[in-house]
C-alpha cells in the first residue's frame, strides 16, 4: 500500500507503525498485564488463522478453555467415568463428589446462600426455559404482565412469548434511553400490581450496558413481582452477588465463562425452586415412584433428570477455580482498561458508529459498530482473512437491532486474555478493510 489517504494516516496514527501492516509495534517495556500472565494457559490462542496468528474477539459468543479445564474433562474421561448419584462403587463415588463439588464452587462463585440453589443446565437458554415452563405456566394467566426490554438476547425473548401465547399474560418492553441504555424511567412507568414477571438482561450482548438490576429488582420487588436476570455476560467479566442483587433467579452459561458448551446454571431463591413444579421428567428427579404418580426428589436434583452432563459441570467447577484464582474484580479492572483503549481508536475513524453508551461510561468490554456502507460480514470476512475472529450479524437480538436501525452489525468481544497488541492488530486490519471497501465503492 503506498497510495497516501486519509485513512492510510489514520492507520499510521493509531497503530503507530509505517504504514506497513504486517509490523505492528508491541510494548515491550509493559508491566505484565493479565493477559501477559494466562494467555500460555490457553492453547488454541497460539494456532495460527489463514497464516497469520488468531486474535480471537468473538469471546461475548463463546470463550476459551484453560489447559485447567481440558484438563478436567480428561481426567473425569480417563480415570473415574462413571455415573452421579447411581453406584456405591469407588468411580461413582468419585464421580458424584466432583459433580457436586463442582456446584458448591459455582454457589460460591455467585454468593448463593446454599448450593441447592444451582441448578446445573445445558446452557443459559435452558435456564431461562425453565423457568418459563416451570414457574411461568403455573403462575401465570390472562391480565398479568411480563416486562422485558427491547435489548433482550432471543433467548430471553422467545421462552415468554410461548409463555404469554399459552397463559394470555401480555409482554411489555422497556426502551431504550437516547445514549441507547436501559430506560430506568420507562421502566418505572411500566411496572404496576399486573406485573407478575420482570426478566432483563444484566450485560446487553449488542451495546454493552450495563443495567441497573439492584434498582429494577427493587422496584418490581415492591409490586410482588419475581426477576430473573440473564448473567451470560456479566458472570464471565465481573464479580456477580445473587444475595446483594436480590434477583429471584439468573441464568448462565458456562462455555462464556472459559468452561466446556453442554453446561450452565439456574440460580434460584431456595423456596422459590421448591414451589415450582418439575421442569422435564425422568430418573435422577424423583423420591418414589408409582405407576400412577410420582414423587419428586429435593433440591436440585428436582430440576436434573436424567444422565446429566457430568464432565462439563465438574470441568465448569475447573473454570470458576481458575476466574477465582485470577480474581472477578481483576478481571473485570483490565478489561474496563483494554475496552478504553478499543474505544479510543474505534472512535477516531470516522466511517465507524459504535452502538451503546461510550467510555467513560461504565460498559462491558464490547463494540458492536458498522462501518458506513461496508456490510458487517464482508468486514469479518476480511478480518478474517487476517487471522482476526469477529461476529457479524444481529447477535441474536434482532428487534433490538431493528430499534437501532440497523440490518446487521459487526462485533468485537474482548476477554481477560486479549491484549492491547491484539486491538492495534484489529484496528490495522479494520482500517485497510474499510479503505478498500471505500476504493470499491467510490
Ligand atoms: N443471553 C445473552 C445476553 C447472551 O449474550 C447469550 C448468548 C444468551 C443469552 C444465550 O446463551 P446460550 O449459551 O444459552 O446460547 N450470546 C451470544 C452472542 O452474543 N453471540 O453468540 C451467542
């Protein structure tokens, strides 16, 4: 490239070489970061991507694993596979005590009162299901009211629309304020004695805010209502306490969380679980059993039928050992300062508009953006083709993308182990796609 342009400048600007982008200017002279310290931890972070190496910023849709954590999954495999709660015999037993270990670590990890209040779960989308199946088809009917936000993943979505289609409960969505944040003050006025129900999400996937769940739990709490928070995004980043939050459930998936995919949780309050009818049926969930009629097993196995998924929930316990080796509040301290740095340059290019509030305000470690014409998938196609993993698409919040007026954006997800290297390389990447996009169009 030796045409001069305004955006070859830019290039040279903000990542602070000759232009020439294969050569990016690491800091040597750095104190370690985090990431200096895990990134060896993680082996996939060191294969290469179409020749190049990977800089993976994808993490809001899934994370890596830890050697801790592939490690776990092979240990169970190779030495004590056997199944939970069935045998006397030495594997089971081994079996059983690490599985339910496991759910005392994630207990702990989210300050749960006791660890009958983890329900272990496939992932995030089945928590939020059960919930919807379980509490939802009995507790609600025609004339109540279940308020969401027009921010919600779609699986905090689709589960209450079958809900309010079956029970005739109506669904009521909070909007979005002018700096595209939760509308604390719409919420207000949408909250009466009809709300049964408030399920938001703590972390939006697509703009990064950060919700004002104490308040909302609060408030609803005031009308008798019940909240459930989605924490897929701010259980991985952030220290999270279900006993200050006083959320009623909150659900997460493990594989956001540098844990294995097939794994994930249902908080709930203990008699709140205990007044619900089982969610799916089968061995494992029941005390006795009749030809007619059963009864049902205490917390948690209530909610666990069948074979669970015991590797993935004891190699689940590996990950939350491994966050809370490093520290929820580290974490989240490096990410707030690898995010400022993301939005200090994505904010110079002038083709670039960023969704969600913006830096200085408090917001997760993410920018979902379009870049002027360019659509988001050529973009991460050529990322791509640079060894650079982003998303492209609406993330699964499809009205909410609607609401901001845009088809598809692209995303860059950040995680403790990325590094201000890594952003130059994207920036570098993100600039010559966007002038060559421009080149074609012009
Ligand atoms: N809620 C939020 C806020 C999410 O970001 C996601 C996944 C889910 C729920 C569902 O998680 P699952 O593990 O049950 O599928 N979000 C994304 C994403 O942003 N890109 O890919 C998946």
């Amino acid at each position: 490239m030796t045409r001069e342009s305004p955006i070859l400048r830019l290039i040279q600007n903000l990542t602070g070489n000759s232009g020439d982008m294969t050569f990016i200017q690491t800091r040597e002279n750095d104190t370690l970061t985090i990431a200096d310290r895990v990134r060896a931890d993680f082996p996939i972070l060191h294969r290469e991507v179409h020749g190049k190496p990977l800089v993976y910023l994808d993490n809001a849709a899934t994370s890596h694993k830890p050697h801790a954590v592939i490690h776990a999954l092979e240990h169970y495999y190779s030495h004590y596979n056997s199944n939970v709660h069935r045998g006397v015999h030495t594997l089971s037993a081994e079996a059983t005590d690490a599985y339910e270990g496991a759910r005392e670590k994630i207990a702990k990890f989210v300050n749960a009162a006791s660890s009958q209040e983890i329900i272990y779960t496939r992932n995030a989308t089945e928590a939020i299901n059960l919930v919807a199946y379980s509490w939802g088809l009995s507790n609600l009917q025609r004339g109540d009211e279940i308020i969401l936000s027009v921010m919600e993943h779609h699986s905090n979505l689709i589960p209450w629309q079958l809900v309010a289609q079956k029970t005739g409960a109506r669904l009521k969505f909070v909007q979005l304020t002018p700096e595209e944040e939760f509308d604390f003050g719409h919420y207000q006025s949408l909250v009466n004695e009809k709300t049964k129900l408030v399920s938001v999400v703590h972390v939006s996937n697509t703009l990064g805010c950060i919700n004002p769940v104490k308040d909302i739990i609060a408030l609803a709490h005031q009308y008798g209502a019940k909240v459930l928070i989605d924490a897929c995004q701010s259980a991985p980043h952030m220290p999270l306490d279900v006993q200050d939050m006083d959320c009623d459930w909150l659900a997460v998936s493990g594989h956001k969380m540098c844990g294995p995919t097939g794994i994930g949780f249902l908080y709930g309050k203990l008699n709140l679980l205990r007044s619900m009818p089982p969610f799916l049926g089968g061995g494992e969930m029941i005390a006795d059993v009749f030809l007619e009629n059963a009864t049902y097993a205490d917390l948690p196995h209530k909610f666990e039928a069948g074979t669970p998924a015991i590797a993935e929930a004891i190699a689940l316990g590996a990950a939350v050992d491994y966050l809370t080796n490093i520290g929820m509040d580290k974490i989240h301290a490096y990410e707030v300062e690898l995010n400022t740095y993301l939005f200090e340059k994505l904010m110079q290019i002038p083709q670039i508009k960023i969704y969600g509030p913006k830096p200085p305000k408090e917001r997760a470690a993410l920018a979902a953006f379009t870049a002027g014409e360019v659509h988001p998938h050529d973009l991460s196609t050529m990322l791509d083709q640079a060894g650079i993993a982003i998303r492209a698409g609406h993330h699964c919040t499809q009205p909410l993308h609607r609401f901001i007026k845009a088809q598809s954006t692209a995303r860059a997800s950040l995680y403790f182990y990325n590094t201000k290297a890594e952003i130059d390389t994207f920036i570098a990447s993100l600039l010559e796609s966007i002038e060559f996009f421009d080149s074609i169009f012009s």
